[in-house]
C-alpha cells in the first residue's frame, strides 16, 4: 500500500508540473485535459465493475453533465464552476433513481437499463429543442477564457477525486465488501455485506465522477450537442481503457487510457481507420476478456514473476464459477 | 390523420420484426443465460446478407419484379444459414471458455463484439446508410374496402417474421432438440445428469439465435436503410421486450412484442408531438416493469 501511495505522488507532482513543459503547444495541452478528463471517466468506471457491474451509462452521464452546465449558462447565467457544482447533484439524483431500481436485481438488468439510458437521453435532448437547442445544440463562452492550463488543474482536480475514489474503495473495508460482492452476491448478503446500498453507493458516486467530467468538458470546448454528448464511444472508452491496462486496479486505468487515447489521436486521422477507430477499441475488449483478463497490469505482475524465477503469484480470477 | 383501424394494423405489423429479433435474443438469454449485446450487430450482418442479395439480383441478373419475392425466398436462407454457423463459432471459441467466469466478463465481450463489427463494418463497407429501392415497398396491397392500405413489403415481411416465430416455436414445443433446450434453460445440472449433451445444446441455441436475427435483418431491407450502426436502436427494443415477457419466457416474446409496436404506434397518431415519447417508450417500459413486476408481466413458465 505504502508504495502504490508514494508512487501516485509521485505521478501527480510529475502531472503538477507538466503544464510548464507543454504550455507553449496548444495541441498537447489540449491532449492533456482530455486524458486527465478520461483518466477520471475511467477510474469511476473500473470501482463499479469491482462490484459486478458492468455500467453503459458513463457517456450518458457525461453528456447529462455537458447539458446541465450548457443550461444552466443559458437560461440561468450559471458560471461554469457552478453549473460544475449543480452537474455534480444532478447526477447525483439521476444515478440513486437509476440505481435505486435497477441495481436491486440481477446484473444484467442493471447493464441493459444503463444501455438505453443513454439512448433516451439522447432522444429527450433532440426532441425538446427550446430546451436543448435541439439537433444544434447548445454553445457558451471558453472555460477560463479559453486558458488551458488552467482548465488542466480542473480537471486534475476531478482526476484526483476519482483517483481518490479508487484508492479509497481498494484500501478501506469497502474493498472487501465489494470484492464479496463481485464473487458472489448471496454469500456476502450473508456475511453482512449491505448488497444494494454498497452497490448503489459506488454506482453513484461513479456516476458522479462522470457527471463532473462532461461539465467540465462542455465549457472546455464550448460546445455541446446531441450527437456529440452521448456518443456511445465514450462509454466504450470509459470501459475499454480500465479493461486494457489491468480492472480492479487503480494503475490499470490510467496506464489504458495514457495508451488507448494517445493510439486514438493517431488512428482519427488516419485513413482507413477515422470514424471506425472505435473498432480497435472493440478489439481490445474482445482480446483482452478472452486472453489477458487483467490487462497489462496482469500480464506484467505474471512476467515480473516468471523473471524473478518465483513461483508464479496466482491471479484469482474471482468467479462464481457454475 | 389515420383511422384506428389501420393504426392498429399498423402497430400490430410493427410488432412482427420486434418478435423476430426479441426471440433470438431471448432464446440465447434463457437458455445459455447469456446476455449478448451483439444481437443487434448480427441483425445488421444479416441485412448487410440480404442486401447484397438484392443487389446481385436486380443488378447484374435484373431479374425486375421478381426481385422483391425473391430477395426473401433467397436471402433468408442464405443469410440465417451464414449466421447459424457463424453462431456456433463464436460460441465454441468465445463464448463457452467464458460460461465458468463472472457475468462481467460474458457481458463485456459481447458487449465489445458489438462496438468491433459496427465498426468493422463501416470501415470495410461504409458507413453510409443505403437503401434498397425494392419495388415491393411501395406497391400497395389491393385490399377490399380501402379502409387499410399497406405495402406488400410490410406484410410479407410480418407474415414471414410470424412464420419464422411459430415455426421457432413449434422447435422449441416439440422437437427433441426444443425439448433439450427447455430443459437445459430450466436446470443446466439437472439436465446434465439425464445426459443432455449441454455445451452441444448451447452451442446450436446461439446458432439459432443468430440465425433469427440475420431473417430479421432481411426483413429489415424492406423496411428501412441498411447500416453499420442499426443495431443499438434494434437491440434495445428487443430487450425492452424480453424484460417485459420476463427472462426465460421466451413464449411470452409474442405478447410484448404485440404491446410495444401497437402502444408505439397508437402513441406517434393520437399524443401531440408524440414521437418523443414514442421512441422513448420503451425505456419507460423497462423502468416501470423492473420497478413494479421484475419478474416480466406474464406468468414466468
């Protein structure tokens, strides 16, 4: 434990300091913002699937987050840390009834509801255009004044409440609790493990984080609209970082969404990928299920083990098992 | 503004496709216990089938009007035979070593099988819409009274998706094969010990499934645009659907379907500005049915 936290100050000092290497390029300090963006979208996701879950809501989140800050600032004259603010509530509220219901049954009811979620989010911000600006969407002035840097420790700030999240969940008792509830829901129902509240606690809070993220994404590029704020891709992204770099870990995600995103820079503009870039994002979740179920986290602990001539460390792949 | 009557028709010939695709993927949620979130991208691969086919038919053979029967006597078959087999084999290599693992991880790799064929597809083909200018989707059935008036692609398409149910059903009712899936749905151990070959059971079950939703996507061609990304809008009707009949009912598929397309339907006539909440109805339908009857509205078999 003690290493993984001085590790981690280690990364954030290095990440505090970064601006002053890249504040002269726009283009990487715009890349920045967006990878500690998605490093917390990442991050929240990973925590809910340490209890079982699998969460197709996190870009429906992260739109509901784009358009309460757009609103706000336009009907209401909401400064941008407040719409981040009231985002944050709105969330809130939104995920309890979501999970309220749904996170109460079987998994599986929970990954479909946070699926279509997504799409009537979608339908209601397209079909109530004097609210939403319909298909056009909704544009306000640059965050800060359009300072990137600035923009960067906010959303450092956001990074760091999910990282936070995700090491508080991975070295309290609530690691145990949701670690029973990922191997298996009656068992730990019967240790006294409260099932759905942990279960919906972290969803919300997850929920949160992704709420935080897209507020704070709306005002840094301006704009928002239907199309773009709940794009599916970005729950995929959300999923497909923390499966590629190690789930169930705090590292893992961050070290998938470093090298995912930076591959996805490269691969939009790169013909025949472009708009299919998506389709090696699908790859990597297909592969890394099938033949490397703790992604790169998994695979360097095993070869770390095999050169140090140890024993191999067993990796419980945690299952109910049928 | 139409008359009840063929509002009601309307909504009735509507519910056909959603019946087709629901019990494909209620078939292979019920039986194998898995949730595949690709159904809807094998949907799309099926129409992609029966779009070449029509291509090839009123292409290079211009064959005229007979293209329209043709298309489905023809690329049914052939797409629901590709997807069959294609079933099986992503069953034996994906699927099965992931039945001894968490729920997560079945559902993440469907899940990213979905996102890697819509992609796939509009990298390798385009992902442009196209449209199959079938001439079946615009000749109207003469039908006495004039009180309805449908095109003979609507209702073949619905004829052949009922067809296809029932002909499901009666596999399911009274073959030994439907037997052995009941049975393996029911008690996967149970019926591993009277000695059903299960993992043969499961594999032919995902088959099926895939083979109904590639006749589905057929059918789609006379409807509606082809594209890489119909599938999301089509899957989650579909498990708006099987949540409503209840997971495992798979002969209450029917019924749901009958309750979404007519409801839908009723709902863009006669509710102002109603498409809305037409196309947002089956979210309210999921919400209200796990929060009121988890359980699916019918009697669970």
């Amino acid at each position: 434990m003690r290493r993984e936290l001085v590790a981690w100050l280690a990364f954030i000092a290095i990440a505090a300091l970064l601006p002053l290497a890249l504040a002269s390029d726009p283009y990487l300090m715009l890349l920045a913002n967006v990878m500690l963006m998605f490093m917390a979208l990442a991050l929240s996701w990973d925590v809910v699937a340490r209890t079982g879950q699998l969460s197709l809501a996190h870009g429906a989140f992260f739109g509901l987050g784009a358009y309460t800050v757009a609103i706000g600032h336009k009907y209401a004259a909401l400064p941008p840390l407040a719409g981040l603010a009231v985002a944050g509530v709105v969330g809130a509220i939104v995920a309890v009834a979501l999970g309220g219901v749904t996170l109460r049954l079987r998994g599986i009811y929970f990954a479909i509801a946070t699926l279509a979620f997504g799409e009537v989010l979608r339908t209601v911000a397209l079909q109530v255009p004097d609210v939403t600006g319909g298909t056009i969407g909704i544009s306000m002035p640059p965050l800060f004044g359009g300072d990137r840097v600035a923009s960067y420790y906010l959303a450092g700030a956001i990074f760091l409440l999910a990282l936070a999240l995700s090491l508080g969940v991975r070295y309290t008792r609530a690691h145990y609790a949701v670690t029973a509830i990922r191997t298996n829901e009656a068992v730990a129902a019967v240790m006294g493990v409260p099932v759905v509240l942990t279960k919906v606690l972290t969803f919300v809070t997850a929920a949160v984080i992704a709420t935080l993220a897209g507020a704070f994404y709306m005002p840094f590029i301006t704009h928002t609209d239907p199309h773009d704020a709940f794009e599916v891709s970005r729950s995929v992204a959300a999923l497909a970082f923390p499966i590629f770099g190690g789930i169930y870990t705090s590292v893992g995600p961050v070290i998938g969404t470093v090298v995912l995103r930076s591959l996805e820079e490269y691969l939009r503009v790169t013909p025949p990928w472009k708009e299919g870039y998506q389709v090696v994002y699908g790859a990597v979740i297909v592969l890394a299920v099938l033949f490397m179920p703790r992604g790169l986290v998994g695979l360097a602990s095993r070869m770390r083990a095999r050169l140090s001539r140890r024993p191999e460390a067993r990796i419980p792949i945690l299952g109910s098992g049928r | 503004m139409e008359a009840l009557p063929q509002t009601l028709f309307f909504g009735v010939l509507r519910s056909g496709l959603y019946a087709l695709t629901a019990l494909g993927l209620a078939i292979s949620l019920g039986v194998i216990g898995v949730v595949n979130f690709a159904h809807g991208e094998f949907v799309m691969l099926g129409a992609y089938i029966g779009f070449w086919v029509y291509l090839l038919l009123s292409g290079p053979l211009d064959l005229g009007p007979a293209v329209s029967p043709l298309v489905i006597a023809l690329g049914i078959p052939l797409s629901a035979g590709a997807l069959f087999v294609l079933g099986r084999g992503v069953f034996r290599f994906t699927l099965r070593p992931l039945l001894s693992r968490p729920e997560l991880d079945q559902m993440l790799l469907t899940f990213g099988m979905a996102i890697l064929l819509q992609n796939l597809v509009s990298i390798v083909l385009s992902p442009q819409a196209q449209d199959a200018s079938l001439g079946w989707r615009f000749e109207l059935l003469p039908l006495p009274g004039g009180a309805i008036s449908v095109t003979y692609a609507r209702i073949s398409a619905f004829a052949v998706s009922m067809a296809l149910v029932a002909a499901t059903y009666v596999l399911l009712a009274r073959t030994r094969l439907g037997k052995q899936m009941r049975a393996v749905a029911q008690n996967r151990l149970g019926a591993m010990v009277v000695g059903i070959p299960v993992d043969q059971v499961y594999e032919v079950a995902f088959g099926l499934s895939l083979a109904l939703a590639a006749a589905a996507g057929v059918t789609l061609v006379f409807q509606t645009q082809v594209s890489p990304f119909l599938g999301l809008s089509t899957i989650l009707k579909a498990f708006s659907i099987v949540v409503l009949a209840g997971l495992g009912n798979l002969f209450g598929v029917v019924w749901a379907s009958l309750l979404l397309g007519v409801s839908e339907q009723v709902i863009s006539q006669y509710v102002p500005d109603g498409s809305a909440l037409r196309d947002g109805l089956f979210f309210l339908l999921i919400f209200v049915v796990l929060l009121a009857r988890p359980g699916g509205l019918g009697r669970a078999r």
